[in-house]
C-alpha cells in the first residue's frame, strides 16, 4: 500500500506542476510585414528631400564640429580642411590631396566653397 501511495503523491506532485508550464508566455509571434519593395520605395525619397532641405556646409567658414559631421570625416580630417583654406572650389579638396576621391564622393552634394 505504500507504494500506491507513493505513486499517488507522485502523480499529484506533477498535476500540480503541470499549470505552471501552462501558464508561461508564448513566444511573441512577428507581425506580418509588408513585402520588401514597399518600404525601400517610401525610404528612398525620404533622405533625398532631407539632403535637399539641409543647407549646404561651406568649407571656407564651417567649424570644425560641422565639419566633423560629414561622413568620411573625422577630427584629422576636418582641421586638414581649416588649415587649407581658403578653397576657390569644393573639388580642390581632392586637388590639394586633403580628402581622397571616395570621401570626396560621399561629402561633395553637401559642402559648398563660398567666395568673400
């Protein structure tokens, strides 16, 4: 009998475990998403009305913290840029070997070189 018993309180000790595995979370399931193409198309015009909107740095009167914004260009190269000036035309960054052409690429639609 006390092996009944045993396997009695057994089966109790696990009925009354069993509503604690019942009661954890699920899983949070994703959303469903849109397909790849919508968001990429609403995203492109985005950043381009930005970049159109933002008022061009001018490479003869930025300080160096605006310059340092600029991607590609960090504190060397942004006192590189105060210690060329000043510059008659943006591309003469590249001219007087202060950026290199691909980092020229990526800053030139938002630098401008103004005449005093």
């Amino acid at each position: 009998m006390t092996s009944s018993l045993l396997r009695s309180l057994t089966l109790i000790a696990g009925l009354a475990a069993l509503p604690a595995f019942a009661q954890t979370p699920a899983p949070a399931t994703p959303t469903a998403k849109p397909p790849a193409a919508a968001p990429s198309t609403a995203a492109k015009p985005e950043p381009a009305k930005a970049d159109a909107k933002a008022p061009l740095i001018d490479l003869n009167s930025a300080s160096a913290e605006e310059l340092d914004a600029l991607p590609g260009i960090g504190s060397a190269r942004s006192a590189a840029i105060i210690k060329g000036r000043p510059y008659k035309g943006k591309d003469e960054l590249v001219s007087k070997k202060i950026l290199s052409e691909s980092v020229y690429e990526g800053i030139k639609d938002k630098v401008i070189a103004k005449q005093k």
